[in-house]
C-alpha cells in the first residue's frame, strides 16, 4: 500500500474507509493524511464520506423514542385493542377526531422539521467543500478557461451533462478557471470554478433527479449560497463575492442549458 499511497495515483476507496474508520496501522495512517495534504480529490472523497457517516449516525439516534413516549403508545394499542373486543365502533368520537388531528400536525410538523434540517445539511456541505477548496490550493483537475475543454472533460465521469457558457456571455469580469469531479448530497457531482471581480466561485451541477429540489438562498459567515433549478439540473453556487453579482452567473449558466 506504500507504493500506492507515494505515487500520483488517487487512493482507492477501500483504503480510505479504512483511514475513515481509523482501521489503518497508524504509519499508513499517518501516509494515507500525507497523501490527503496534497489531493485535493482523495480529501473531498474522505469529506464526503466522514459527512455522510456522521448525518447517518446522528439520524440513527434522531427519532428513538423515550420511555415515556413508549409507555403511552403502548398504553393506547393496549386500550384500543380491548374496545374492539368488547364492540364495534363505527362512529369517529369527538376524541379520536382530536387524536387524528393531533396526529396530522405531529406528521406535517415532522416533514417540515425534516425539510429545514435537509436544508441546514446541504448549506453545510457546501460550505465545507468551498472552504476546503480554498484552504487546500490545489489544482483543479482540469485547468481551463475554456469551456470546449472542460465540458468534455466530463463525459464519462457523470451520469448527465450540462452545457457552459461562452466566456463573452459571461457576466462583467467573471471567468471560468477549470473543475474538478466530486460529490454532493451523496451524488456525483461536477465542480465548475469560477472567479468573479477576483473572489473565488464554486458551482457545484447535480443531476436534478437525484439532487436537492429544495431552493437554496442563505448568507452564512459572509459567504452567499445560491441555487437555480433546470429540466435536468441542480446548480447550487457559494461565493463571499456580492450576491447581486452571483445571481447573474447562475442565471448565466441557467440560460444556457435552456439554449440546448
């Protein structure tokens, strides 16, 4: 595993559940976060991967009732279960309309907490791998400027395809400088870079099908996050440049997937 770690290649995926896991030898661990230093690709799969495991541990324990909780439901199929032995009930009382209604609320309160903490995770994840990004300075995986080169660079490594915008139809002093392939919300994902009026952009393109339908739009810690939705694809932007100034690069990108 050595020679693996030390040479260009990217490590492979069992090895770094293992580095995850703290599984390794601690001298391969110790080469396995030296090699992390310097690939920006391996330390977005190990970021990815370390997220997605700390949201499943935490969703784990979400929702275990108390015993309190479990005393009552318990106590209730108990009673229910000895009024339909001694008669049928074919009329809905005034209580069971309250339990109903209470039940209805606890169900839309429970989707609505469960939209806003999805939305919460996802802002999150965006963040982190923009900052990571720019903590990291490593190259992108393609470095280009030119849309002909990057696109293509794509086929092959994504489930969908997307269409960039020609450098003339970008907003005022905003450039393309290359992308790299990683993953958001558990799905591929491509990471186009851009910078606007010199302040580092990340657009991050999913596959709308299996990507976060829900519209984001927050300032966090001076950082504007931005989204916009096509027939076929999420486009979630981050950037610390002025919002009004990222709104005309998602539309940007948003016009030019409608003109294919």
């Amino acid at each position: 595993m050595t020679q693996r770690i030390d040479s260009l290649d990217h490590i492979d995926l069992e090895t770094l559940s293992a580095f995850i896991d703290g599984e390794l030898p601690a001298g391969e661990q110790q080469q396995v976060q030296q090699h992390l230093n310097g690939c920006h690709s391996c330390a977005l799969q190990v970021l990815s991967a370390t997220q997605l495991k700390a949201a499943t541990a935490r969703t784990g324990h979400r929702y275990s009732p108390t015993p309190e909780t479990l005393a009552r439901l318990t106590a209730q199929l108990y009673s229910q279960s000895q009024t339909k032995r001694t008669a049928r009930i074919y009329t809905i009382r005034p209580g069971a309309w309250a339990a109903l209604a209470a039940a209805i609320l606890l169900v839309v309160s429970f989707l609505g907490w469960s939209q806003i903490h999805q939305t919460n995770s996802l802002t999150a994840e965006l963040l982190d791998q923009h900052l990571a990004t720019l903590a990291s300075g490593a190259t992108p995986q393609v470095i280009s400027t030119d849309r002909h080169t990057v696109k293509p660079w794509f086929q092959g490594r994504l489930p969908f395809s997307f269409n960039l915008p020609d450098a003339a139809a970008l907003p005022p002093d905003t450039a393309l400088k290359g992308a790299n392939l990683t993953y958001f919300n558990g799905q591929p994902a491509a990471l186009l870079l851009f910078t606007i009026h010199k302040h580092q952009v990340s657009i991050f393109l999913t596959q709308r099908a299996n990507g976060p339908l829900t519209a984001l739009r927050s300032t966090q810690a001076g950082f504007t996050i931005d989204s916009a939705t096509t027939r076929d694809l999420c486009i979630l932007a981050v950037s610390d440049v002025n919002p009004a100034d990222l709104d005309l690069l998602v539309a940007s990108l948003v016009r030019t997937q409608s003109n294919s």
